[in-house]
C-alpha cells in the first residue's frame, strides 16, 4: 500500500471518502485542466449509461463534434443574449472563447430522472457549485489527474485539434496553474487519468 504512487493514494484515500448516500447521486461533475481527460473520460462515461449535458461554447466545433450533443455551438452575440436572459449557471472565458453551463438545462435534466455528466475547466468549477440550483443537487465531482506533467504535455500534443506551439505552452502554464489552485478545491474525489476505461469504471461505481 505505501508503495503505491501518492496520487493513487489520493484516488483512494479521497474514493473511501465518499458517503453513502441512500438515494444515489444525480449527475457527475467532471472536471479536469486541457487534456487531462474530459473527452476521452466522458464519452466512456456515456457508454456506461451516462448522457452529457452539453454546455453553450461560443468555439469552433472540432471534426466530428455534434452541435447539441457535445456543445452547442452558438455566435457570441447568442451566447451574450442567453446570459443577460439568466439562462446560465456559469460562464467563463478561456482561450478567448466563451463556455456556460444551461440553468434551463440542468433543470430539465434533474426533473427527467437522467442519469447524467456535465464537463468543466477547473477555472469554471466553483462557480458551478456554488450556483444555488446545484446547490441544492446530490452530484458526484470527479477531477482528472494527469499521470505526470509530461503524458500530460505529450497528450496536448497528440490531440486531434490543431493547436500550435504557443497554445501548448499557454495550456501547460494554465494547467500547472489550475492543479496548484486545485488542491483547495472541494472535490469529492480525485481519479488517476492512467487508464481511461479503468477511471470510467471508477466514476460509474462511485456515482451509484
Ligand atoms: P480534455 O477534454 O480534458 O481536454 P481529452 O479527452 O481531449 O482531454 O484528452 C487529451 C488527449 O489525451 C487526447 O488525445 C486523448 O486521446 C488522450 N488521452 C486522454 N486520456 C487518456 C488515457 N487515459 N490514456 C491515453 N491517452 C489519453
């Protein structure tokens, strides 16, 4: 046991942690910096009986991304509009673009029983949770974990969507940036993006 990694002795040590709780857990939160595992982990999740609910994003779809099922894709003109209108949880800019999560939404989702996940930059998860309409939810939040600061680095790269040297560094500053601000985050549990089927199965277990 001591011989194991300190942060799948945090996974651990933070999955023990969860409690019971008697009528399950709604939705999953899953959080994680730029290419930590968000995509990847969620569409296991999916898999798994998971929908995801998609959040507004004022970017360009990447190939083979789905308006309405994985953003939906809106100018910023929309995007300003629907928040004036109260209609988002939270925003926040990143890269210069915009994303939000939808009240209206997670309202429906709730009230229709669905077994759910909701993705986010950790820049954007306290907002989230603050919000009193997720307040008042039973969520699981998950953060990813990069093995290391190079598969991290070694997998913004790989990434199908062309991103050049510069946005590498910007990411990789951000993302050191977000794990340090991180470790004061409530989270409820942290997970080892290692094997992404392994931590998808872990997700679905602790979401029960
Ligand atoms: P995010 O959505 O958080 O930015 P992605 O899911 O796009 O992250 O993952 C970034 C890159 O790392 C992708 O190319 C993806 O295929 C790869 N990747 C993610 N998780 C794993 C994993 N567990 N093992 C190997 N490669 C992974």
């Amino acid at each position: 046991e001591a011989e194991l990694p300190t942060s799948l002795r945090l996974e651990r040590l933070t999955r023990q942690a969860l409690p019971d709780l008697e009528d399950g857990r709604q939705f999953v939160i899953l959080s994680a910096p730029s290419g930590g595992g968000k995509g990847t982990v969620g569409k296991l999740l999916e898999e798994r009986g998971f929908g995801r609910m998609p959040r507004f994003t004022t970017r360009q779809a990447r190939p083979g991304e789905v308006n309405g099922a994985d953003y939906f894709f809106v100018t910023r003109e929309e995007f300003l509009r629907r928040e004036s209108a109260g209609e988002f949880l939270q925003t926040a800019e990143t890269h210069g673009e915009l994303r939000a999560s939808s009240r209206v939404l997670l309202k429906e989702y709730l009230d229709a029983g669905r077994k759910f996940y909701v993705e986010g930059s950790a820049g954007a998860y306290l907002e989230f949770i603050n919000h009193p309409d997720v307040k008042s939810t039973r969520y699981l939040s998950a953060f990813l974990l990069p093995p290391s600061f190079e598969v991290l680095e070694q997998r913004l790269r790989g990434r199908a969507d062309t991103i050049d040297e510069t946005e590498i560094r910007e990411r990789l500053a951000k993302a050191v940036e977000h794990l340090e601000k991180t470790r004061s985050y409530p989270y409820d549990a942290y997970f080892v993006n290692d094997q992404a089927e392994r931590v998808a199965d872990a997700i679905a277990k602790d979401a029960e």
